[in-house]
C-alpha cells in the first residue's frame, strides 16, 4: 500500500492534541509520516508532544519549529514539500481540532484512492460538539465569493449517505494524490489563513479535478479552536481582507463585479453591527485585500 505524508499545522494546539494522536494512534493504517508544523514553538508544546507520542507509541514523525508564525498556508506547504521529497504517494491535509476514531479510516481512505484511481478523496465530517454535519460535500458560490458546505448543522440522514463527487471540499481532512500539486501548485501563502484552501481547491477545479467524499468514513470537527471563532477580531480581518484577495486574484467578468459587491455590502451591514474594534478590523481587511 502506497505511503502517506500526514500534514498539520500547530498553533496554540495544545488543548487538542491528546485526542489528535489518540485518533492517529488507534489506525490500523501505519506507513505514514506525520509532519507537525509548529508556528508557535514553545517549550509546553515541545513536552506535549513527546509525551504524547511517546503514550500513544507515535514515532514516524517529525517535529519543524518555525521560528515564527509563518502562517496556515505556508506551514501546509512545507509539510506538503516534505510529504513529497520523501517519496510519499499521497499527502493527507488534517487540522489537529478533528477527531477520527474509526481504525480503518486511514486504509479505507487510501485503498480506495489506489483501486478506485481518485486523486482527491474526503470522509463527511461533523460537528463535535453536537454530532451534527459540518461538511458531506461542496461547493462553490462563485457569485457570492464563496464556498459552501453541503448539509452543514443538519441531522445525518440516507441523502448524505452516498458516494458522489463534488468540485470543492475544506481541505481539513483530505487525502490528496502529490500529483495533483504538480499541477495545480501549494497554497498561496499571500492569503495565511483563511481563503487558502479556497483557492488552492478553486485551482484544483479548473485542472479538472473532482473530489470524492466516502460518507461511510467520518471524522469530528471542533470548529474554530485557535482563531477564536468567526466574531474575532482575527478572523474578521484575514476573512475579510482574504475574501477580497480571491476575489480580485481569481475572478472575471459578471462573477467578479457579484461577488465583490455582495462582500461589500454584507462587510456594510456587520459594520453596523459591530463593537469599535471589529469594525477597524474590517476597515483594514478592505484596505488590505485591495493592497495585496
């Protein structure tokens, strides 16, 4: 079976990483490397970590301290880089705030990449608070900017229960063929954080690719754990000056004078809304999108 680079980003992860490497630690799949990108080296984590590996017998990985937060975007690259110049077939994308206790998750995932020749492959994934789908599909909203999730905080039920393909998915757990990188390229590290796999996903698309969600597999997802959720004044600005960013990079035409608009206004009306900082935030993300 082919051999798998397993890429995560750390940052301010310590609250989630024992059931992360618990999830790993329970697959019966074992011909990977773990890549832990680390954009908030500190001396707690470094301890974390090898306690952690060393409770749930986790070797084959490596452990890269950047010396500063070099961004979501970047550290995937160079987990991705690594996947790829150590001879690994496939790269697997996963954030450390999801769960996956399934034991042949990982093989499942992999043999059906190998016997079925998919180059992109996704479980469904849900909420891990409430159970509910987070994500059983994609797609884009082109004139709106954006992406959306199929059956995203609705019950499971038999409709989300099918094999299918979609043009988009988050890239938070996704098993992906190295060649597809070749030729849709990494992730634009202009972005950070955020809009990232929305672009990189976006380019993935018009190279012709399809993703193929497996729904019997599935993975918990605890939302927004190191960004402090969508209200923050973080998130608030790279969402919005990221948005814009795609907007201008990848768009054209009627799509592009939509989605633009649309931003704008739904930027307006959150203005309203909002204490004195988060509408700073949005007033520099604007400058900052149509900067970059």
């Amino acid at each position: 079976m082919a051999k798998v680079g397993l890429v995560t980003v750390l940052y301010g992860s310590d609250n989630v990483l024992d059931g992360f490497l618990k999830s790993l630690s329970v697959q019966t799949f074992t011909d990977y490397h773990l890549y832990l990108i680390d954009n908030a080296t500190n001396d707690n984590t470094n301890k974390l970590l090898k306690d952690l590996t060393s409770k749930y017998s986790i070797t084959n990985y490596t452990h890269v301290k950047n010396t500063a937060n070099a961004g979501v975007a970047r550290g995937n690259n160079q987990g991705i880089e690594l996947s790829i110049n150590e001879g690994s077939t496939y790269t697997l994308l996963l954030n450390n705030d999801i769960e996956f206790l399934q034991p042949e998750l990982l093989t499942d995932m992999v043999l059906h990449a190998e016997t079925r020749a998919e180059s992109i492959i996704v479980p469904k994934i849900y909420f891990y608070d409430n159970k509910k789908i987070w994500m059983a599909g994609g797609a884009f909203a082109m004139y709106k900017g954006l992406t959306t999730h199929i059956g995203e905080g609705d019950d499971d039920g038999p409709i989300y229960n099918e094999e299918k393909y979609f043009d988009y998915a988050p890239t938070c757990f996704m098993l992906i063929d190295n060649q597809v990188f070749k030729k849709a390229g990494l992730m634009d590290e202009k972005y950070f954080v955020y809009y990232d796999d929305t672009d990189f996903m976006y380019r993935v698309y018009q190279c012709g690719y399809k993703v193929k969600l497996l729904p019997l597999l599935h993975v918990y997802h605890k939302v927004s754990t190191s960004t402090g959720g969508k209200t923050s004044p973080f998130t608030i600005f790279y969402g919005t000056r990221n948005r814009i960013y795609f907007i201008r990079k990848n768009l054209k035409g009627l799509e592009y004078f939509c989605s633009l608009g649309f931003t704008i206004c739904s930027r307006l009306l959150r203005f309203s809304q909002f204490d004195s900082e988060q509408r700073a935030q949005i007033i520099r993300g604007v400058r900052e999108g149509f900067k970059l």
